[in-house]
C-alpha cells in the first residue's frame, strides 16, 4: 500500500471490525505503522472507531506514542470521550481481561497458551468474577483447581501432567483391584485421585 500503509491499518482507519478480526486472526502484525508513524491502535482511536479499537487492545495492541501522541491523547483531541475513558480505565488490562470483546474461542486459546489469570489491573480473575458472557465463565473454571471440566482450559505442560497422573492412578488401580484386599487398595487410590490430583496439577507447570 502506498505510504507503507499495511491491509490491517486501512481497515482500522475504516473502522471494519470483522476484516479487522480476520486480519489478526491470521497473524496480521499488529503494532506495524505506515511511513509516517501511523499504527493501526492509533488510525482506530483518530477515527472514534470504539469497536475496533477494543479489538486491537484485547489482542496487545500496544499504546506507546507515534509521531502524533498517543491513542488516548489522539481520542481526547478529536473528542471522542466515550473512547478516550474507556482507553484509562483499561490501561492495566492483559488480553485475557478484555472480557466484552474475547470470544469463547479466543479466550479459551488465550488460557491454553498460558495467559495468566493474575497479572494486570485489574486481573482477568477479578474482572471475571462478577462477569457475564462466555468469556467470563471460561477464565472461572480455568481458575478452579483441575478436573477433567477444566482440563482443556489449561496450558500444554499441565494438561501432559494431568494425563501422566491420570494413567499412573489407573495403573495402580488396575494393578490392586486383584481380590477383596486388593480392591480397597484400589479405591483408595482413586479417592485419592480424585481429591488430590487437582492440587497436583497448576497453570504453571513446566
């Protein structure tokens, strides 16, 4: 495009919110500026385009200066409030937090990759607490200890350990439930299973 202007920066000046959903879906650069400074967070807030502007946050767009200021001055400038507070009040949020615009979808691959539900300000668990939507719900669940309902909500290295542990339960379960004595064995190991192996598995696990 003329002026290094990229097809997810014209989108953002024209306030296309599902071409711009689109675009970052597909790995479109988000942060990338034409040759004057110009990036797509900015041409959103410029614009007063609300919509598109939380889209681009909820996928770390970042709100450093350009040439021009910044978003939030951009916005206060062309006097499109709404926007501007709305850019204050979540200055502290991570991706996960945006919870009015994550789709089920795009929340869930967020916690399996890993996004934590404590960091920010305020945190995704605390403005998931109270919460509606589906996004809302996922990030609750995500934040129980696991079990097999939240199983596919945590990150790779936690959902191996959790199968690991799973199949070594069963395994000694199978290998004691042999007689009368052996079965008590056995359901003890699976009661254990079933009250401890939530704590045995975390988030961060490596």
């Amino acid at each position: 495009m003329n002026g290094g202007g990229t097809p997810l920066l014209a989108a953002c000046q024209n306030g296309q919110l599902e071409c711009v959903r689109l675009l970052l879906d597909a790995g479109a650069a988000i942060d990338q500026a034409d040759e004057a400074g110009t990036t797509p967070l900015f041409a959103a807030c410029q614009n007063g385009h609300f919509e598109v502007a939380k889209l681009l946050s909820s996928y770390g767009a970042s709100r450093a200066a350009t040439p021009f200021g910044t978003p939030e001055e951009v916005a206060n400038r062309q006097g499109h409030a709404d926007l501007a507070a709305w850019l204050v009040a979540s200055r502290g949020w991570t991706p996960l937090a945006h919870l009015e615009t994550l789709t089920a979808a795009r929340a869930t691959s967020l916690l399996r990759s890993g996004a934590s539900l404590h960091e920010g300000e305020p945190t995704p668990l605390r403005r998931a607490a109270g919460g509606a939507g589906e996004a809302a719900a996922l990030i609750r669940r995500a934040a129980a200890p696991w079990s097999p309902a939240s199983h596919s909500l945590f990150p790779a290295p936690a959902r191996a350990r959790a199968a690991l542990l799973v199949l070594s339960i069963y395994e000694i379960h199978e290998r004691y439930h042999l007689d009368s004595a052996g079965a008590t064995n056995g359901i003890a190991a699976l009661d254990f299973g079933h009250c401890v192996l939530g704590f045995a598995i975390t988030r961060e696990t490596q």
